[in-house]
C-alpha cells in the first residue's frame, strides 16, 4: 500500500482518483491546487504524487518544480485533458521538469491504474 497525493482543482476528479487508488489498496490525501499540494507534500512526503498541469493558484508545472526542490527523488504523475493550450506539450513539460510519467484525460481505469503501478515500481 503506498501513501498517494493527488492534487486537482476538480472536485468530481479528485473524488474519483480517490476511490480509484483506494480500490487498488493505497492511501490517499487530498489537495484542491498546487500550493495545497505542495505543502500537503511538504508535511505528508508521499510516496507518489499524482496532478493535473492546469489548476488555478499554482499550477501542475510550478509545484513540479518546488516539489522536486524539497525531494529530488520524488515520483510524480501528472495528468491533463488541455484547456487554455494543448496538453501534449504541457505533458512533454512536465516530463522535462521532473514527472516520471504523464497521462491524458480522459483515461480508463486500468490505463491509470497501471500507470500508477508502474511510476511505484520505479
């Protein structure tokens, strides 16, 4: 069972990530953007933290940048479905800013849950 941090400004996504990781047996904490997020992470140091790339307040990119600052070795998966730009570059960003792996929305349960797997595995 691993410690698992998601960070969503959506409240019907976090709700359903949650139910989706505690099926599979983790547990989870919570965080509505990125500066809850980072300082949940600060306290909590989950053993994986899952975002989304465009939230308001602090978005998924920013608290990729400071939560690897605080832990270099952190294991991050972030997530978007696009918006304001297209989310393939945003997830190409990610990755080069410190996300192990990336995933698009929207996305199956077992496509997230293997992902999820896969960044705890290394």
């Amino acid at each position: 069972m691993a410690k698992i941090l998601v960070i969503d400004d959506e409240e019907l996504m976090r709700q359903t990530l949650q139910a989706f990781l505690r099926r599979a047996g983790h547990q989870v904490m919570l965080a509505k953007d990125g500066n809850e997020g980072v300082e949940t992470f600060r306290t909590a140091r989950p053993d994986l933290v899952i975002l989304d790339i465009i939230m308001p307040e602090k978005e998924g990119i920013e608290a990729i940048i400071e939560i690897k600052e605080i832990a270099p070795d952190a294991r991050i998966l972030a997530m978007s479905g696009g918006g304001r730009t297209h989310d393939a570059d945003l997830l190409v960003i990610a990755r080069d800013v410190g996300a192990q792996r990336v995933i698009r929305k929207p996305f199956s349960y077992d496509e997230f849950t293997s992902t999820v797997a896969a960044c705890l595995a290394g």
